[in-house]
C-alpha cells in the first residue's frame, strides 16, 4: 500500500470520527438546551395555575377593604348621631 493511500484512509476516518464525536456533543447540548426549556415552561405553567386562586384573593381582599370603609362611614354617622342625641340631652 502507498503513503498517500494509508494518508487518505487515516484523513477519512479521522473526519468520520471526528464528526461521530463532533454530533454527539452537539446532540448532548441540543438534548440539555431542551431539558432547560422544558423546566422553564414546567415552571411557568405552575406560575399560570397559581393565578386564578390569586385572583380569587385579590376579590376578597377588595371586598373586605370595601366592606371596612362601609364599617368606617356608619361609625362615623353613629357618632354624629351619637353627638345629637347628646346635645338634647337635659
């Protein structure tokens, strides 16, 4: 066999190995870049699920500061009241 026979044969299968080892890295990259994106969107579903049940609070929470400043205003007019009946008072 000649030089440049065993030359070309050592080149090519260098390239087939190289591009053997060459896709697996690219393959184990491409596998964990969509792992990652898989935990973000896992992570991003959970944050959506938790919205309706925080909704749900904020109407309480809304519904119990309106109810407060409707406490606040009869105590207010009780006590203007309260200031009336005082002043008839013998």
């Amino acid at each position: 066999m000649e030089p440049s026979t065993i030359i070309t044969f050592l080149v090519g299968a260098a390239a087939i190995l190289g591009g053997f080892v060459g896709g697996r890295q690219t393959t184990k990259a491409q596998a964990d870049a969509i792992n990652a994106m898989r935990n973000t969107i896992d992570e991003q579903q959970r944050i959506i699920d938790t919205i309706p049940a925080m909704r749900a609070r904020i109407e309480l929470l809304e519904s119990l500061v309106t109810q407060r400043a409707n406490v606040e205003r009869v105590i207010e007019i009780v006590t203007r009241i309260e200031e009336k009946v005082d002043d008839f008072t013998p």
